[in-house]
C-alpha cells in the first residue's frame, strides 16, 4: 500500500508537487480535490473522514 497524505487546504499546492516529484509512488490530496472533503471542512469532520478511509 502507497504512503497517503492529506495536506491542508492553505498549504501551497507545491508542497505537493515536490513530495510527488521527490517519491512519486506518494499518494498526496489537498483538502479540497474531488475524492477528499471539500474546503472548510472542519477539522473533527476530516478526522473522522480519515479513519474511514483507513480501513
């Protein structure tokens, strides 16, 4: 199974462009993309969402 992360919807999507290009079996989403919640999430909401995409 690939390393996941999801990264926060204020964090510069370069940060994901570089963990990419750096390993690119990563598999990295920003808050905000079509298969992950939606911008202002709170974050309880995107804990819970993680735990079920964990399993």
């Amino acid at each position: 199974m690939a390393i996941r992360y999801l990264l926060d919807e204020h964090l510069n999507p370069t940060y994901r462009s570089q963990l990419v290009r750096r390993n690119p079996e990563l598999v990295v989403r920003i808050i905000g993309d079509l298969d992950v919640p939606p911008k202002g999430t709170p974050d309880p909401e995107i804990l819970i969402w993680c735990e079920g995409t964990s399993k």
